[in-house]
C-alpha cells in the first residue's frame, strides 16, 4: 500500500480553497495571490498600489511571513486592513492558512484582496488558496533566466511584474531575454515592467489592477 | 495515534547525512552546503572561487536546481567536476540526493566541495547533507531586515556573505542593520561583504575557506 501524502495535503487544500472562493465571489472581492523571491518588492508594490488607487478601489491585504509582523505594519500605515499570518517555519500560504485570517477581515468593505505569500520562488506555486490570480514579482537583480530554473511559479502566474527595472544599467539583466524566458514557459503571461523606487510602469500595473477587477465584478462590486 | 511525517522525514535524512559525512570526512573533503534566495549570486561566487583558488584548492560541486543544467554548466567551464542535480519540483537539497551525485565524484582528487542549494532562503535550511558548514549569501537588493524574516536560514550558517555590495549606493540597503540583525539570530555568524561584479572582498572569502580547508584536514589533506 503506497499511501501519497502530498497527494492528500493537495486536495484537502483544494476543498477549503473552494470555500475561499466561493466567499470570495459572494463579496465580490477580486484576489490575487502575490509571489516573488525574498526581497523582490512585494511589499514595496502594495505600498506604492495603495498610493495610487485610495479613493478608486479599497485593498485589503494578508501576509504571510515566517516570522515578524513587519510587513503588515508597513502596510497598515496606509489605513488598510492587512493581516500578517506568521508562518513558523512553513515555506507557504495554503488555503486553510487563508481561510483561518478572513473572519478577521470585513470583506463586504473590500474590493481587491492581495494575499502576499510567503518570499520563495518555489513553493508557493504549489497551492491555490482561493485567488482569481497568481501574479509574481521578478526583480533585475535576480537574473533573466529565473524563468527556466523555476518554472512552475511562472507557469502558474497570470502576470509577471519585473520591478527594480531602474537598476537595469547595474546589471547585465537581460529584458528581451527575461521576457523570451517567461513566455517560453508560459505564452499567455502578461509582463509589466515596473520600478517601486521611481514609480515607472506603476499605471500601468494599476489599470491592469482595475480591468481584472470590473471583469470580475461586472460592475456589481462596491467600487 | 499521530504520526509525524516530518519527524519520520528527517530522521532518515540525518541517517545519510552521517553517512555522507564519514566519507567526506575519510576523502578529507571540507564540504559546504551555500544557500540563498533565487539570483543572490550562489554561481558567481563559485566562478569567481574557481578563479582565485586554481593551484592551490581543488573544487568540486554539486549544484540543486529545479529545472535546466545552467549552473553547472557555468561552472564546468572552470575545468571543476560539477555534478547537476535537478529536482523536479523539490525546494531543497536532501541528504539522500547529494548521496545519489557521490558516486559520480573523484572524491580523493577534490579538496573542497561545494553543495549548491536550490535557490530559496526556507527550506534548504531544514536539512543537513552531510556538510562541515552551511553557509549562505544575502545580496543587497534583498534588503537588510531578511535575518529577522528568515531567521532559520541566518541561525544555521556559519557565514553570511552579503553579495553585490557594488549595488549599495543604488538601493536604501543599510550594511550595518543588516550586520545587526544577523547577529540577533546568530551573535556567532561570521560575515564577509563581497561583490562577485568587481572583486571587492573575494580576497577575504577565499581565506576563510582555506582557513576552514586547513582546520579541518589539519595538512592530512591534499592540498
């Protein structure tokens, strides 16, 4: 008897996801599952998001850290809900981490929810959560080719955001290369070129923000 | 009854892992396992390494990677007998799958030998192979709070080598908070700045690891 733990870990995290979900739509809450590498800017990207749709549409935000609450703090200073979800030693969110944070939160005063995940470019990937989208920061510091060397988290991404694009000219990052490497995984990606430091790409990134949000909601969210 | 996969995981992986050290240890191979986030420099480091020590260390690597033979690839060019490991979709390297490469090494004819971990600042921590020393890079565009975030990672090495220190004055990354936190987790880490772009504290690195190489092998060794 060959007993498959990971394939049973998967599908009890694909039911409670499916809750998630189906709360989610009933609130009409777009969500985006936010991966990256330590570091990348996920953070930073919410900071400067904030900024720019206060008024337009209402965040809310869960973290996920292995330790510290430093990351929903940063958020917090921008009167936005965020839940910091401490992970001890786990590598990931997964759905039941996710469900566990949304009774804290009033989702009916939400109409964007960004999970950020954990920072690892690797198992994140593995769980859906209940998100409408995967999207994931790949900051120029990191190298052009990250694409092929993991794969899925790019595989599984609606949209590749490449931030710290302004430390281009320090590095011998490779943008045509970057993107011929995502698309090679997955032809359907959508890329952003973005810089959180000076702020280029960041409408762009925004009006992306906006248009998966009136796709979803139709007009019949709060926004 | 519970039953403790993880436990279970673990203590079959620390069996091989004092497997993999009697041999190292009866080869007089020092053997480090270097981890760090995705694109910190983990292959730059072993280039430039390859370079300084030619003459007077013989290297050897095995390199973890999700997917593609890029690393070591790289680092063959160096006439240094590489060994890729891929993964498939594993976070980490384990004892067993750096037993699997052994085979495959002239053991006697390498002095050091150099584990490159998959690129994730998490999970490669959880797992000894068999190494004298874990150590590991933080690059600078990571930024300087990653010790308090990742603490495991900063707790089990023996060195901390922050990387791409040419970057610095392009970022808001602050060395000597960076150098604080560390310490926090593990007041016994030693640190080293280096930049694998312009050479800058390489010196330093290639010393402790002759330093380390000596200690260990105590001249027994082939070098």
């Amino acid at each position: 008897m060959k007993i498959n733990v990971m394939q049973d870990v998967l599908q009890a995290n694909d039911r409670i996801a499916a809750a998630n979900r189906q709360l989610f739509k009933e609130k009409h809450n777009l969500v985006l599952n936010l991966m990256s590498s330590p570091g990348a800017g996920k953070t930073s990207l919410l900071e400067k998001t904030a900024e720019r749709v206060a008024g337009k549409l209402r965040l809310g935000v869960i973290v996920g850290d292995i330790e510290t609450t430093r990351d929903a703090d940063r958020i917090s200073k921008f009167n936005i809900p965020a839940i910091q979800l401490t992970t001890g030693t786990e590598c990931h969110l997964d759905a039941n981490m996710v469900s566990s944070a949304l009774p804290h939160m009033e989702l009916d005063k939400i109409d964007v929810l960004v999970i950020e995940n954990v920072g690892n470019l690797v198992c994140p990937a593995e769980f859906i959560v209940g998100e409408d989208f995967k999207i994931m920061i790949l900051s120029v510091p990191e190298g052009d080719e990250k694409p092929l060397k993991y794969p899925l988290m790019f595989h599984e991404s609606a949209l590749m955001l490449i931030n710290k694009i302004d430390l281009i000219q320090y590095t011998n990052f490779n943008l045509k290369e970057a993107k011929a490497n995502a698309r090679k995984i997955n032809p359907n990606i959508d890329i952003i070129e973005i810089s959180c430091a000076n702020g280029a790409g960041l409408d762009e990134w925004v009006s992306w923000l906006m248009t998966k949000y009136h796709d979803k909601t139709g007009g019949a969210g709060h926004a």
